[in-house]
C-alpha cells in the first residue's frame, strides 16, 4: 500500500535523525553544567550572533580550567534564526528545549527584542535565568508590558541584562543633538522592533528637550531607493535626520543617498544599528558627519577590557563584535552565581531558583564591561552610552554617558 | 499488504502516545508547529491541489487567523473571546477574507492568479505591521491569552477550568491532533463531493466546466473560502502556544515554504500533503541544525541551514520537472501533470480512461 | 512646484530601473506565456557579475576618461554575456521540458530556480547588503530648483534606449519575426520552418541580457547591492509589464516609469507614506489585472479554445 512504503520511509529518516542526536550529545564523568544560548546563529543575524555566542564560549572555557570540584561547564547553543532571519517561534522551541533539560541551569540571549518577548514568559514559568547581551527595547523590563511577559510568577524576577536599554540611548541621543545646537529633526526609522522603538523615544526626548520633529517615516522593507523620501525631507529644511534602524535595513544606503538629495551637509545620527564597519562601506564618503550612540563601552578605552580582548582574538583569530563582551560579562555572572549556588548546596548541583537568586543579587562585579549590577527590575545598574562621530572615514569615540539611575 | 496496514496502526498509536513518551517538551512543541503546518498544507491543498488555482500568498490568510486570535483574545483591546470559540471565529474570519481576497482573481487565468495572490501576500503583512495603532507595528501582540480545560484533560485532579502551562505543549499537540483529524475529514468528504468534483472539473479545464453548467464563481470562491478557514484554525493554534504575533512571521517565505509541502507530498492528494509536510518541517527543523552540529563536531565549518531556500528551490525544480505528482500521488493527477512529458497521442489516450472518483 | 518635478526625476530614475527588468519579463511572457520568476534574480546576478568583473579590475571608485569608457563597456558586456548563458540554461534545463504541461508547473519551477538563485548569491556574498564601487562620476546638475545626478539621467536615458534597440530587433530583423511568429501561434511558426527551441533560446538570451546590463545600471546607481533584491525588483518590475501590456515592449518601458513615479508621489503625498510604497504599488498590481488585464497598450487578446 502506497502509504505504508511512505510509513516506511518516515520510519527511516526518523531513525537516521534519532541516531544524529544521539550522536551529537556529549558524555562526561563530572557533572555537567550547561549555559544555554540561544542567539540567531545563521543568515543575516549570524554577523552579531556569532561573535556574541563567541563570548560565551570564551568565558566558560576558562571557568573551566577553575571549576569546582566534580563540575564541569559546556554551553549548549541553538540558532533562533529560520528563513535567514530571527524568529520568535524558535527562540521558544530553543527556550522549551533549555528548560526541559535539567543540566541547563542558565541561559543567554536572545539577541532581538521581539524574539525575547515569545522567551521570557517560557523563562519566568521555569524560574529560569535569562540574561541577554543586546535587548534593547524598554518594555521588557518595565511597564505594563513587562508584568504581562511575567504572569506565572509576577514577583520574581528572572531576566536581566547587561545593556543599556533604548530610552536612555534614545534620549541620550536627543541630548547630544541638542547640544550639537541642532533644532529641527526629520525622523526616519526601518519599521522594526529596534528601530522603530528607538525612533520613538528619541522623538519624544527630543521634544522634550526642547527641539521640532518635522516628520517621523518609516521604511518598507527591502527598500533600496530612498530619493523620493529624502526629497520630502528636504523640503521641510531639516538640521539633522535621526535614523532608528540598522544598516542592513537601509541605515547606510539611506545616508549617501542623501548626497544626490542635496542635504550632503546635514548631519546624521542614528543608534548602535549603524554602529557596524558595514555602514561605513555602504555609505561611502557620506559616513562622514555622521554620529551615533552605543549601549555599551568602548572596549578599547577599559583597561578591563584588555585581557578579554586579547583572549578572545587569541582563540577565535578575528576581532570581538559588538557584543562579545556583554555576552562575555554576561557569562561570568551566571558561572559565578552557580558556583556560588553549587557551594551552598554541599557541592551538589544547585536549583535554578538558587542560581537564579544569586545573580539577582549581582552588585558590583568585575567584568571587561566595567562594574556590573542589576536592579530589581534585572536592568543594568550602571548603564553606560558611548558616542561616537564618523569623520576621516573612520569612526572616532567622543565621548562616554554613565547614566547611573 | 498486511505490513503496511499495520505499520500504518503502528504509527498511528505512536502519534497518539508520543508526548507521554518524549518528555523533552521543545520536541512535542515542535511537534505542535509541525502540526499548525499540516494544517496550512491542508488548506492550501484544497486551493491548489484540489481547484487548481495558484495561490502564492496563502501567508496572509495564515496571518489574518492569527492576528484574529491576537485581537479578540488579548489584553490588547481587553476582548477576551475564549479560545474554542476563537477556533470558529478565527476560521470564519479567514474564510470571509478567502472570498474577499479571491473575488478579484475569478476571471483572471493560472499564472495571472497567481502574480495577484503574491501581491496579496504582500499587502496583508505589510498593512499590519503599517497599522500600529491596532496591531502595535513591528512589535506584534503579545501576552495572548491561553485556552483553558477541565482539570482531569490536563492532568489535574480535579473538573475545575485550568490554563494550558506555558512550558507544556502537550495540550496544545492534541488540539492540534484533533484540528488536523477534523481536517482530513472534511477534505475528503469536500473532494468526493460534487464540489470536488467541481473542482476538479475547473482544474482540468475552466472553460469546458463552465459550458457544462458549473457555477465556476461559486465554486473557486468556496475553494478559496474553505482553504483559508484552515489557515484560521492554524493561526489561532499557533498564536495561542506561542503566546504572541509578529509581522515577520508571515513573509513569502512562509507560502512558499506550504507550497513546496504541496509540491513534495502530492498536490490534491490528502495523505501526500501531511507526509510532504512533516516531512518538511522535519529537515527544516531537526535535519538541517543536526547536521550543521554533526559537521561543526567533526571540524568541518559548513551550515546547513543556510542551504535550506536551496533545498526548497530544489524540491520545487526538481520534484515539477521528474516527479510532478509528488511523492504519494493521486492517480488522476499524475495523469494530468505528466501530460508534458509523454507523447502528445498518447496522453490523448490516458486522459480518455476515466476511473471514477479520485481515490486518496 | 519644485518639490513636484523634483519627485518627477526621482520616480523616472527608479522606474528606469523597473523599465529594464520589465523588458526582460514581457519579451519571455509574450513568447512561452510563463512568469520567470527567476528573472528578478537574473537581474541581481548581473549585479553580482558586474560586481566580480570591477573587482577584478581593481576599480573601487570612480573612473574616468577613456579608462571609464572600455571599463564600462567591458564589464556591462560580460555582464550581459553571462546573464544571457545564465537564462539559455534555466530555460533548457528547467523550462523546456514543461513547454506543454498545465500552467501550475512551469510557474513553480520558475519559484524553484529563483530560490536556488538567490541562495547561490547569499552563498557566494554573503547575507548582508555588498557596496558597489562608483565608477561612473556623478555630477549634480542644478536645473531651476531641482537637482538631477548624472546617474538619473543615465538611467532614464538608458531604459529608452534600450527599449528602442529591443523594438526594432523585434520588428525589423528576421529572428525578431520568428520570435513574433512564435509568441503568435507557436505550431504554426513551427509549421513555417522556424525552429521553435533556438527561437524561445534566443528570447531567453536577449531577455536576461537586458537583465544584466539592468543589474550593472542598479549598482552603479545605487552602489550597493544585496542578494535578496531580485525578489522585490523582480515582482515590481512584472507589475510594470502588466500595468503597460504584457508582451508590448513600448508598454513594459512605460510601465516601469509609471510604477516608480507611483512610488514617489505615494512617498512624497500619503502622510508616512514611505510604509506604504509596496501596497500602494502592489494595489495598482491587483486593480490593473482585475479592471484591465491587457494592461495600458497592451490588446485584449481572446481566450483560445
């Protein structure tokens, strides 16, 4: 029967793919901890993901060569990405995943917003720690939205991150544009969760700090030609255009155009979406007089930043991303925090509860991103902007914000 | 014969018990998408396999279904429509936008049909990441609410009405179970009707079933109608597990993705569409990481998953070019499609051999 | 008023650049009646070969003088060299055997080759966008308040160009009546003596060599190109060809300029709206074919039973 030939079939490829796990999964006679990572590992995101999914790696190998007795570290990475770009239904695949597996006592990630927010009610059932490198958007931590992501248990805390988020980057930048004595801004933002937010909240920092929004667009996806655009913003005499995006979704493409739009003297400042060497290729000799915000230190000004850096070209033979060392840092907060729940066990393997309390209580730790803490909210206790200006074709650091709360 | 009957019960029981089997939960939720894909195959099945009618958008009905289920199930405008209920609503939502969206493409020929779908399936995702005001733009709908049950269905001792666990996809798996057995029952009811038949008739020659008395507007509005309720049902299936929707989760990709299901498992044909589809989903989603892993264990720097448009270009090119009546074929139509490929007398002949109703 | 003519210059420039993939598509339409839906795709790979080509000869910027003229021409050369093999072999290796099958067939292995195209290009430049260098120096003329690079006026000037060297293949060369012959009435061209595979070969040559030169015209004007941009250029540039008459060259080229002046006037009119560009043109896509298939001057053909 023709259904039974395809039974057997089925029944094949379900058996090469049994033995394909069953292969991949690793044997050890000490107690393994796993670090859960979950960031787009593929396509597109693959540029920030891998680097950043690099910095973990690079903190457990040498949690390692110290381990508690008994105890080893290994990190256990899924791709969220499908279809070349970040998905939220596979973060919570790779999230339900972490937590069915009871060595997982800790996860990392995700890299997008959106893709946090299918993650974090999976996490906050569980009692899980989630620590992500990048999300930048607000309501992840705070406000209405938050409590909705949290409703298994509303009152514990279980995410946290160790960048600063978009309203402090937006109204930085609305700061720093007022103090560059610009007035009038046309906004422009790629119409995703990053972007699109970051515009938001520049625009309504900007206004409050005194300045005209002349016009707040967004992009359709794929865009290349941005002429009719600039045209209409061009007509309305802007001092300066915002962009909330990244370069892949037109950041840099959208900044020389606006050279044949007769604005090559106006400036332009953006978010760390532009933040990449790809926007200085893209743009051309109009990167120049751009500026932008960073939610992280410039590694090469901490002196604490040295050694990661050093290692990490060491091991991986390329340079940290933009995020390596957030992720990094937030590495050595969950194997400190294990090793700190392992020992009050008696050296038994701790409970995730226990993991997830003492990273709660995070003051003051040493990392290559400087002095690390978490609020009650899981935000960063010490957020920190860079600002940096493109001129000579290359990109200069003006200047660091620690905007401490 | 008989081995293949009972390697059929066989994996039919192991279907039924598997999430009691597996306790990894990411597996049977897995599963569960793997499922909300069969639906959508289903449904396009009716649209494609059964009326012939090009559909290259069918994202959109999946993203109108789920975004019904986020709009009146949400905190987002504080309806709160229970989730079975939202299975009717859902389905009849699609189906209406089915009529609305087929209703321009009735005179319109295959591959003009076609390029206008595609279109559609640009415009829908694409109006509701614009409208922010009802959809929250870019960042989608979260918090959705979750389908409640009587306690002993979900495992608690008691009748009281529980939520379905954030981190158990097992309740999710048998809804989806029994959407997809309610599926397969109503197609193949519709494709022995006299509205298959219709269908049929259309495929195979438009003109001809008119002049034949076939309502023709009728009978591609009902096709269009009845695919897309299935992509209601899977929308509200898939909304609800994962708890929020996005705009990007209803790309192109997404109708290409079901329609290369279609294509792999056996256009028009029932059976072939659910093998076709898991199959699918299954390279998408356990083949290729696997074997990305296998490959970065033995030092080897290749990703799979960055081949996977690749894989389905080549399963769209290779099964239309050699085997265009998919895997588990009908007989009717592999009669059909092979015309191109025989003698132009001799498909004359095996089109005259009419053998009754299509058999799944 | 300025802002107007402004948005004139801008919506012909990219509708320039839908012209010339639009070309490619009616030329194949009105010869097999089959989307290639791979010729979006054709399109980036000439970008891509364009790209290869510079590269190889060490230009990273702009050029000029007589270097600029035989670098031009070399590379919009090899470009449409390779492209032109690049559509003989899809149509050969994909196409022709489903010459006779139902309609659905032929339009899915069409998706199919435009997925494997698409990865091909991901996989050999990556995922993220590529910049293109310069080449062709791109002074702004200033003409009362309205600024139009050098670039635009290639473009434009370009797709005309290349519409009036297609017509006059078409109408004034025998393989051009053979081509005609067959889009009419494919047995009986075939009855008359013309070979039907060179002739439908030839379609495909000349069709995605104007993709080519199409793609090397894209990233110079643009300078930047992407994997992913035959998808949506592709799409556009089909609307065009239905919008002005599918099979009628004049139209593909009046289409595509159509379709980028609605793009810039929807930008520069709807309030926001540079997120609505896609519907609205996507719209005009559905309206065209619903209300008027044959497109602007295009002839209502009847049914064939």
């Amino acid at each position: 029967m023709r259904l039974g030939s395809a039974v057997g079939r089925c029944a094949a490829v379900a058996l090469v793919s049994a033995l394909l796990v069953g292969c991949t999964s690793s044997q050890s006679s000490s107690t393994v901890v796993k670090i859960g990572v979950e960031l787009p590992l593929s396509g597109g995101d693959a540029a920030n993901g891998i680097p950043t999914d690099n910095g973990v790696k690079l903190a457990v190998e040498e949690a390692n060569k110290k381990a508690p007795a008994g105890f080893s570290f290994a990190v256990d990475d899924l791709d969220d990405a499908v279809q070349g770009a970040h998905d939220p239904a596979q973060g919570a695949q790779n999230t339900k995943n972490f937590i069915s597996d009871s060595a997982v006592l800790a996860m990392i990630g995700p890299f997008n917003s959106n893709v946090a927010k299918a993650e974090i009610p999976l996490t906050n059932d569980a009692e899980l720690t989630q620590i992500s490198p990048s999300n930048t958007n607000p309501g992840l931590t705070l406000g209405d939205d938050a409590k909705k992501l949290r409703t298994s248990h509303p009152d514990v805390n279980n995410y946290f991150r160790v960048c600063t988020t978009d309203d402090k980057q937006g109204a930085a930048g609305a700061q720093f544009a007022r103090k560059l004595g610009l007035k009038k801004a046309f906004i422009v933002d790629d119409n995703e969760t990053y972007g699109k937010g970051l515009a938001d909240v520049f625009e309504a920092a900007f206004k409050k700090a005194g300045g005209t929004v002349l016009g707040h667009e967004h992009l359709t996806k794929n865009q290349q030609d941005f002429k009719a655009l600039l045209t209409k913003a061009h007509s309305l005499g802007p001092d300066f255009i915002y962009y909330g995006g990244t370069t892949v979704t037109g950041g840099g493409l959208l900044r020389k155009q606006m050279a044949d739009a007769g604005m090559a003297s106006v400036p332009y400042v953006g978010g760390d979406g532009i933040s990449d060497p790809d926007f200085l290729k893209q743009a051309g000799s109009m990167a120049n007089g751009s500026y932008y915000t960073v939610a992280a230190p410039e590694t090469s000004k901490l002196a604490s930043a040295k050694d990661f850096v050093a290692a990490y070209k060491a091991k991986f033979k390329s340079d940290v991303g933009p995020y390596s060392a957030n992720a990094y840092t937030a590495a050595m907060i969950e194997i400190a925090a294990i090793e700190k729940a392992i020992q009050a066990n008696g050296n038994k393997l701790p409970a995730r509860l226990d993991v997830l309390k003492a990273v709660a209580a995070t003051k003051d730790f040493a990392s290559p991103i400087g002095q690390v803490g978490f609020d009650a909210n899981g935000d960063t206790t010490a957020p920190i902007l860079s600002i940096y200006k493109i001129s000579g074709g290359k990109a200069q650091f003006l200047d660091q914000l620690n905007l401490k709360t | 014969m008989q081995a293949g009957r009972y390697s059929t019960y066989a994996l039919l029981a192991l279907v039924l018990i598997f999430p009691l089997l597996d306790r990894n939960n990411s597996h049977v939720d897995f599963l569960v998408n793997a499922g909300a894909f069969i639906l959508l195959a289903l449904g396009l099945n009716i649209v494609v396999g059964f009326a012939g009618l090009l559909d290259l958008g069918y994202a959109a009905f999946f993203a109108i279904g789920s975004y019904s289920y986020a709009m009146l199930a949400s905190p987002q405008f504080g309806i709160h429509v229970p989730f079975w209920v939202m299975l009717f609503f859902a389905a009849s939502i699609a189906a209406l936008f089915g009529i609305l969206l087929g209703a321009p493409t009735l005179r319109l020929r295959g591959d003009y049909l076609a390029i206008v779908t595609l279109g559609f399936g640009e415009i829908v995702p694409q109006t509701f990441l614009n409208l922010g005001q009802w959809t929250n733009g870019p960042n989608g709908i979260s918090s959705l609410d979750r389908p409640s049950a009587p306690g002993f269905l979900l495992g608690a001792p008691d009748w009281k009405l529980h939520l379905f666990g954030l981190n158990d996809a097992t309740p999710y798996y048998y809804v989806t179970l029994a959407l997809i057995a309610l599926g397969v029952l109503l197609a193949s009811n519709l494709q022995n009707s006299r509205l298959g038949r219709a269908w049929m008739a259309i495929r195979e020659d438009e003109l001809a079933a008119r002049h034949v008395g076939i309502n023709t507007t009728v009978t591609k509005l009902s096709a269009f109608a009845l695919g897309a309720s299935f992509s209601g049902l899977a929308g509200v299936v898939y909304s609800a597990k994962l708890n929020l929707v996005s705009p990007d989760e209803f790309q192109f990709s997404v109708s290409i993705l079901v329609l290369s299901m279609l294509v792999l498992g056996g256009m028009g044909n029932i059976w072939g569409v659910i093998v076709g589809s898991f199959l699918l989903s299954f390279v998408n989603g356990f083949l290729l990481p696997q074997s990305t892993n296998l490959a970065h264990a033995v030092g080897l720097n290749l990703d799979f998953t960055n081949y996977r448009f690749f894989l389905y270009g080549a399963i769209l090119v290779g099964m239309m070019l050699f085997r265009p009546e998919g895997l588990i074929p009908s007989r009717q139509r592999r009669a059909e499609l092979r015309v191109a490929l025989a003698d132009a007398g001799v498909a004359a002949q095996e089109q005259t051999e009419y053998e009754g109703p299509p058999r799944t | 008023m300025d802002i107007l003519l402004q948005q004139l210059v801008n919506g012909l420039s990219l509708g320039g650049i839908y012209a010339l993939i639009a070309l490619g598509y009616t030329m194949v339409y009105g010869i097999i009646e089959l989307i290639n839906f791979a010729h979006g795709d054709v399109y980036t790979l000439g970008t891509f070969f364009s790209l290869a080509v510079l590269l190889g000869l060490g230009v990273t910027g702009e050029v000029h003088g007589l270097t600029l003229v035989w670098v031009v021409l070399l590379t919009v050369v090899a470009a449409m060299l390779l492209c032109g093999v690049v559509g003989v072999l899809i149509e050969r290796f994909a196409y022709r055997r489903l010459r006779n099958a139902p309609r659905l067939a032929p339009l899915i292995t069409a998706i199919g080759v435009s997925f494997i195209l698409e990865n091909a290009m991901q996989l050999w430049r990556g995922p993220s966008p590529v910049a293109f260098p310069a080449v062709i120096p791109n002074p702004t003329l200033h003409l009362g308040g309205v600024e139009i690079a050098a670039k635009q006026i290639l473009v434009i000037v370009l797709a005309v160009v290349m519409m009036a060297g297609l017509q006059l293949f078409i109408h004034r060369t025998r393989m051009g009546k053979a081509m005609r012959a067959t889009a009419q009435d494919r047995d009986a061209a075939q009855l008359m003596g013309i070979n039907i595979n060179t002739t439908i070969a030839l379609t495909f040559l000349i069709g995605s060599a104007l993709a080519g030169a199409a793609g090397f015209v894209s990233g110079v004007y643009y300078q930047s190109t992407w994997f992913f941009n035959g998808f949506e250029a592709g799409l556009k540039g089909f609307t065009a060809a239905v919008l002005g008459g599918i099979g009628n060259v004049a139209g593909a080229m009046l289409g595509g300029f159509l379709i980028g002046l609605v793009e810039a006037f929807a930008t520069q009119f709807i309030p926001q709206g540079a997120q609505w560009t896609n519907v609205v043109v996507f719209s005009v896509l559905v309206l065209v074919l619903v209300f008027r298939p044959s497109g602007l001057l295009g002839e209502a053909l009847p049914e064939k039973v």
